[in-house]
C-alpha cells in the first residue's frame, strides 16, 4: 500500500513540473529571443503559465511540451505562443498619469514651436512595448483633445510590442468597462462607444477616429534593426526594460 502511494506522488510531480534542465532551457530561451530574464525563483510562475498552453495542446507534460521545444524542431513555431504566455502585459489607460500631463503641458508645445513653419505638422508617437494598446490609445486621447482645441496639428501613432496576442487585443480595441475606469469622464464620452445593447454596458470600444490614427505591429526591441519612421517625434518605452539585463 505504502509502495503504490509513493509511485502516485512521483508520477504525479513528473506531471506537474519542468526539469531543472528544461526550465534552464527555456528561461535562456526567452532571454535570447526577446531579452526578458526570467528569475530562477519564477519557476512556478512559468509552469502555471506554460499550463494554459499545455491545455490548448491537450498535452498532459511538461516533458512532452519541452520534448516539442527542444527535440522536434518544433521550435519555430512554437516560440510565438511561449512568447504569448511567458511575458508580463500588465498595463493601465493613463498608468502614471504625470507623463501624459508633461505631454500635454511642455512636450507636444516644445515639438510644434521647432516646427512652426510647417502648416499642420504631423506628430508621430511610438509606444514601445504597447502591450494591448492603452498607452497608445490614452496618448491618442490626450492628443486628440488638444488638437481638437488648438487645431495646430495631426498626429499618428504606432504602437508594437512582441506579443501577437496583445497585438490583437490592440487592434481591436474593445476593453472592459473595469478596464476604462482611469479615463476622466469626459474622455469617455467623447472617444468611447458604448455598447446599446447591454445595460450597464460591460465592454466598450475605442471610437473609429482614434482607432484610424493608431496602428499595431509586431517588433521585437532585440532586433538589431526596427522598421518604424526615423522621424519619429515622441517615443514611450516604458515598463520593459526592467525586464531585460543591463546588457541588452
Ligand atoms: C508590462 S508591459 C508594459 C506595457 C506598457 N508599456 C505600459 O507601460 O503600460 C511590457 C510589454 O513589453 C513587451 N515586451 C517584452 N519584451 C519585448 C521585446 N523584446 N520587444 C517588444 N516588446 C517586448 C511585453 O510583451 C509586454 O506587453
């Protein structure tokens, strides 16, 4: 009886955990593909994400997915998911707002005074890193209800991250009404739609003018190389780097 417990409790670790070995692998994996570090104490927080994928693949091992990572040259198209499930996208509208406050009383007045010969300059912001787009989205805000003040300029934006999955989530630009709760009231009015059809709504969608000027495209910050305007005038880059080692 003692004998059968002890082989149910080792099959069912074996089940439950990477290797040592695999876990190394895949931490220096994800390193060197997109820079993020993820710390050896954060093996349990990789195998509770690697789970979800685990689940998609209706595999029953940790053993089985690494054997597909590593052994099947399975590789390349894989990396596209474990990039989903293994980096961090939290993200908020206006998360710290004092950076959209600068932009709005100092940075967008400094740009257009070097540019006040050209007619309606064209602003162009780059979130770096967007995740699944409110700081793209809370800068088209902020920039549209200057310019519809002042109406002195244009603006677009670019938003890219390395994830697919939050790229998604950016381009279509619906987000829950939990989500949209930093926005002041007003801006809410003005740059969200709100669902007819639910009452009190749950989801709400960014308004199409907003959704024109903002784009979403894949890059990966460890490229050597990034396809993005050179004359990008406002770059956000935040919350990332902390990710990655000094080095990169
Ligand atoms: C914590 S979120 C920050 C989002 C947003 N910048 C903010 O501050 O709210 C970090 C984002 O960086 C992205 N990321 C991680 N490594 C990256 C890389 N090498 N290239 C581009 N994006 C990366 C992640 O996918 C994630 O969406």
């Amino acid at each position: 009886m003692q004998f059968a417990q002890t082989q149910m409790f080792s099959t069912q670790s074996t089940i439950d955990q990477l290797s040592a070995r695999d876990f190394a692998r895949i931490v220096d994996l994800i390193s060197s593909e997109i820079g993020v570090r993820l710390h050896s104490t954060k093996q349990s927080m990789v195998e509770a994400r690697l789970r979800r994928r685990l689940r998609d693949l209706q595999m029953t091992s940790f053993a089985e997915y690494s054997d597909l990572l590593f052994r099947r040259a399975g590789l390349e198209a894989e990396l596209p998911h474990l990039v989903n499930v293994l980096t961090t996208n939290k993200t908020d509208f206006f998360r710290e707002p004092q950076h959209f406050e600068l932009l709005r009383s100092t940075i967008v007045r400094d740009i257009l005074a070097t540019r006040r010969l050209e007619r309606l300059p064209t602003l162009k912001v780059w979130s770096a890193a967007c995740s699944t787009g409110a700081e793209a989205y809370t800068t088209a805000m902020v920039l549209s209800d200057m310019a519809e003040k002042s109406g002195a300029f244009r603006y677009s934006i670019l938003g890219t991250d390395v994830s697919t999955e939050v790229l998604h989530k950016a381009r279509i630009g619906i987000y829950s009404t939990e989500q949209i709760a930093p926005i002041p009231q007003d801006m809410q009015r003005k740059y969200l739609l709100w669902s007819r059809r639910e009452n009190p709504p749950k989801e709400v969608r960014i308004a199409p003018e907003l959704r024109r000027r903002t784009n979403f495209n894949y890059l990966n910050l460890m490229d050597p190389h990034y396809p993005v305007d050179r004359d990008v005038d406002i770059i956000f880059l935040r919350n990332v780097l902390i990710y990655f080692s000094k080095e990169d």
